[in-house]
C-alpha cells in the first residue's frame, strides 16, 4: 500500500512538472480520438444507410414456382402457405410482398373502350390508407383502391378516385383508382390492386404468382438466409437479385475501406506527433530518473511510471475526444449524406482504447532513460 501510494503521487507530480508539453500531447491525442471515434461511427452507420436507400430500389430476394418454362402463362403459382413460410422466417426489418398477375380489360368512365392491362394483385401486410395518397377514401373502402401507373392512367385519361371496372372473362371487380408516381419502368403500364381482388379476377384462390423479399444485411447474411429459405420450401425457387446485393457490398466495401484507411492514418499522424513530444519530455527528464535510480528505484518501476502517465494522457484524451467525435460524426453525416448519423455506443469505448493504445506505443522514447546511468547523470555527461 504504501508503494502504490508513492506510485501515484510520483505520477501526479510528474504531471505538474510539465503542464505545457503534456497539454500540447493531450490535445493531438483529443483530436486524434475525436477523429477516430467520427470516422468509425460513420462506417457502422453507412451499412445500415446504405442498406436502407438500397431497399427503395425493391426486394433483393425472389421466390418463384419452379420449372415456370414448362407452364402455361399464368398457371404456374405458388399456395399462400409458401407466403406464411417467408413471413415467419423474416428477420427484423424485413419485408415480403405477394404478388398474383393476369391480365384483365379495363374500363373507365373517361375512355369509351377497354384497354387490356397487366394487373398486379399485391399483399404487403394488408394495403392500407398510409399505403396510399388519397385523403378522400375512408379506411373502410381502403381494400377498393387500385394504384395505377402513369402510363396506364394516361391512356385510360383516369383522374384520381375514378371509378375503374376490371374485367376477367365473366368476372369483374371495381376499384377507386389512385395514379402513382412515374418510376421509369413496367410498374408505369401496370394496375395495382388487392391482392384478394386479383385471385378472384384470376379464379386463383389463394395463389400469387411470385413473394418479393427485402431483408437488410450483408451479402454473406443475405445468401446465407437464402439458403435456409430455399431449405424450408423445397417446391419454391428462391434466388437473390445480383445486382442489388453485389452492388451493396461493393460500394459498402469501399466506402468501408476509404474510411478504415483514414482512420488508421490519423492514428499513425497522431501516434508520430505524440512520440516527437515523448522524445523531448524524455531528455528533459534525465535528471529525475537518474536520482530515482540513485536512491534504490529499480528501472522497471520507473518505467511503470512514465507508462502509467502515457496511459492517463490517453485516457483523458479519449474520453473528451470521443464523445466529440460522436458528435462530429451527426454533423459530417447531416452535412455529406444529408441525414444524421446515428451514434454508436460500440464506437465509444473502441476508440478511447485505441486512444490509450497509441499513447502506449507513442511512449517507447522513453524507454531511453532505462539506459541512463545515475553516475553518468551526477558528472553531467548523459
């Protein structure tokens, strides 16, 4: 006790003998873990945001029937218990869409004639009013609404809450039209209906045609939860959309890396910086240590000393440094990607031990006084 006593008022006084020099280290390895702490809390978060704006493009996961070659059109389907499957095995944050497509003729008060169009029954969780813009329709007639594609309400001259007929040989169905936005695409030339509205048209009860999925998470994790779906439902062909997974990872990565690359710069730049101001405190401290040695003071122990002090500059650097960096980090992320980053809890403590870690490191000029010889230090020749 008494020893660990001496310990740290030797360290505290070693603190105040140099206030200008350590303060000068305190503050690059301050800047160094505020930094550190910004740059990897925005490459956590860029997977989540990346996955995010990726899951506006669609689903990245497709199942279909199988052998759908050897099938006439519109015949090949899957049962909705295939659709219960999916739903019950979806991690968090995932989404399935079940679509059924035919094609039906569609009339419309504004336009004389019918116009045969591909029509789109979908179920995501239960089409709602918060689905769609329209503020005249009540929740009670939300299941009667139909989303039509700009071309497709173009051609048909539709105006918002039209009434729309959809006719499938003796079957019809009428729904209260809603025009979408354009998207460039097949979806422009298309009707979207409820889901149980299209089985009827279709006299395919309980059947969709494919199951749309869109789950979050890395390549590996996506293939890896492909597999496991494919395994449960044997008679269903489960793939993933290429594109979308391989163009996530590859931007991911890069972006990853860029970050991971400037991260580990500061830490050198900062690590150099401190080692330079190490290199000083220790030629200055030759007179100390050579009356430490003098009196008994093993050289361990005074290393332990100058250790400790390199330790608790990075300790109070980083804990000040970080919790800046967190906040560095909202900002960068508002002002590049236009939305706050969201702080990280893991990012905290990883970077006030990196903090410590590079003030350990940046510490080893003092391994010089180990060398120093009291006598040496006495004649005034060291």
């Amino acid at each position: 006790m008494p020893d660990r006593k001496m310990f740290w008022r030797l360290v505290r006084r070693l603190f105040a003998a140099q206030r200008g020099r350590l303060l000068v280290i305190l503050l690059a390895l301050g800047a160094s873990a505020a930094l550190t702490a910004a740059l990897l809390n925005l490459q956590v978060d860029a997977r989540d945001r990346l996955t995010k704006e990726f899951r506006v493009f669609g689903a990245n996961i497709i199942v279909a029937p199988r052998d759908t070659k050897s099938s006439s059109a519109g015949v090949a389907t899957l049962d909705e218990s295939v659709v219960e499957k999916v739903r019950q095995s979806l991690p968090q944050r995932a989404s399935a869409d079940s679509y059924l497509y035919l094609v039906a003729s569609v009339l419309s008060a504004n336009f004389s004639e019918a116009v045969n169009a591909v029509i789109a029954g979908k179920r995501t969780e239960g089409i709602n009013r918060s689905s769609w813009r329209s503020a005249i329709v009540t929740p009670r007639d939300s299941k009667n609404l139909c989303l039509v594609g700009v071309k497709a309400a173009e051609q048909l001259h539709l105006q918002p809450t039209d009434h729309v007929t959809l006719k499938n040989d003796k079957r019809e169905e009428t729904c209260l039209s809603e025009i979408d936005d354009p998207h460039g695409d097949a979806q422009d030339s298309q009707i979207v209906v409820n889901l149980d509205a299209a089985q009827r048209l279709a006299s395919l009860p309980r059947k969709v045609s494919l199951i749309q999925v869109s789950v979050p998470g890395t390549p590996r994790e996506i293939r890896e939860y492909i597999a496991v779906l494919a395994q449960s439902i044997p008679d269903a062909d489960v793939h993933g959309l290429r594109q979308f997974t391989e163009a996530e990872a590859k931007i991911y990565t890069r972006v990853s890396g860029l970050l991971t690359a400037t991260t580990a710069l500061v830490l050198a730049l900062t690590g150099l910086c401190v080692m330079a101001a190490m290199t000083n405190v220790a030629m200055e401290r030759k007179n100390d240590v050579g009356l430490m040695k003098a009196i008994g003071g093993a050289t361990r122990r005074v290393l332990r000393l100058f250790l400790a002090e390199a330790a608790l500059l990075g300790l109070a650097g980083g804990i000040v440094g970080a919790a800046a960096g967190l906040l560095l980090s909202i900002w960068l992320g508002k002002t590049v990607f236009g939305v706050a980053a969201r702080p990280r809890l893991i990012v905290y403590p990883v970077s006030v031990a990196l903090t410590i870690l590079v003030a350990i490191v940046s510490s080893y000029p003092l391994r010089r006084l180990a060398n120093i010889s009291p006598a040496s230090v006495f004649r005034g020749e060291a």
